[in-house]
C-alpha cells in the first residue's frame, strides 16, 4: 500500500525546505489533470518502518506573496484528494496570515487528519510565540526548525502514527 502524505501552506512557509529534508528521493512526477496545473513535487520517504510518498505543493508561487489565493486553494484540495495525512506548514515569524485562516477552513471541513506544524522556531522565544497556532482551530501543533531539523522526529512520529 502506497500511502501519500502532502505539505500544504502559503508560499514561503518552509514547505520545500521541510520537503527536501525529508525525502529520500525525488521521483519525476509532472502530473496535470482537468485544466489545473499541477506543479507538484514527489518524493520517497520513510520513518519507523513505514514507507510513503511525499507531496509538496505548490511549487510554482515560490517567492511570490501576490499569489492568488484562489490557486493556493486548488492546490490545497487537489492535495486533500490525493494524500491520506495532510502536513499543513505555518510560519512562526510572519504569525497567521488571512492565507492561513483560509487554508485552516477548508482542513477543518475535512476527515483526513491534518498534522499543523509550526515551522522556523529556531529559537525559545519563537516557541512562546507559537502559542498563537491554536487560534486556527486544528488543536495541537508541532514546532519545528526546518533549516536545523529540530522538531522534525516528533512531526514525523505524529505523520506516520496516522498512515
Ligand atoms: P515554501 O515556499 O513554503 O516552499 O518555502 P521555502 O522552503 O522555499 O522557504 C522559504 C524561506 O524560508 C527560505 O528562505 C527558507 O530558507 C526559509 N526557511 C525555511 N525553513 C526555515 C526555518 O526553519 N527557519 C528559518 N529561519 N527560515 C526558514
Ligand atoms: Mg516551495
């Protein structure tokens, strides 16, 4: 059984970083289905035995804030269409975005289950800060680092624990 995994969040959360820590290796994937492009990359993982592939989303609004939400949304539900647990990345330093309010809607409508993870806590204080993550609703969250990797085990703990 080939189980997905998908990260989903706004553009320059840590989503690629996180994703290039993860996989193994990346497979040539380009996929495009009923008009929607969909710039997405794959990649094989494993943890604790469990082997799964690994989504991240997209690609194509990398550096770019005045992305319309509209396509982050497309993405995020062909990610929920596809992925068995949902990894759904925010940023500690910028805080909730309106995007984040958004994306965290439409996870909370859904049976899948979503593992909210806190990304760029480097330091103590960035850990108080998190805190602020539980307003989106999606209960308990990771805080992760994921230029250093801290944080990292436990997330993906809590990932395969839902395959
Ligand atoms: P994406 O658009 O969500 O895929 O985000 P990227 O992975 O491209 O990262 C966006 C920016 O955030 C880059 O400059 C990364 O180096 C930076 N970044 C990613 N993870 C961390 C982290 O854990 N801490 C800090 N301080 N910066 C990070
Ligand atoms: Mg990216």
């Amino acid at each position: 059984m080939n189980s997905i995994v998908a990260v989903v969040g706004r553009p320059n959360v840590g989503k690629s970083t996180l994703f290039n820590r993860m996989i193994k290796r990346r497979e040539a994937i380009v996929d495009s289905a009923s008009g929607v492009t969909r710039d997405r990359h794959y990649g094989k993982s494993d943890w604790n035995g469990r082997e799964f592939t690994l989504i991240d989303t997209g690609g194509y609004v990398i550096g770019s804030d005045d992305v319309f939400e509209k396509e982050i949304d497309k993405q995020v539900e062909l990610a929920i269409d596809e992925a068995d647990v949902i990894i759904f990345v925010v940023d500690v330093i910028t805080g909730i975005t309106p995007m984040d309010e958004d994306v965290s809607k439409l996870l909370r409508k859904i049976n899948k289950p979503v593992v909210l993870c806190v990304n760029k806590v480097d330091s103590n204080k960035n850990r108080t800060d998190a805190l602020e993550f539980y307003n989106l609703g999606l209960g308990e969250y990771y805080s992760i680092s994921a230029t250093s990797g801290s944080g990292t085990g436990e997330l993906l703990d809590a990932v395969v624990e839902k395959l």
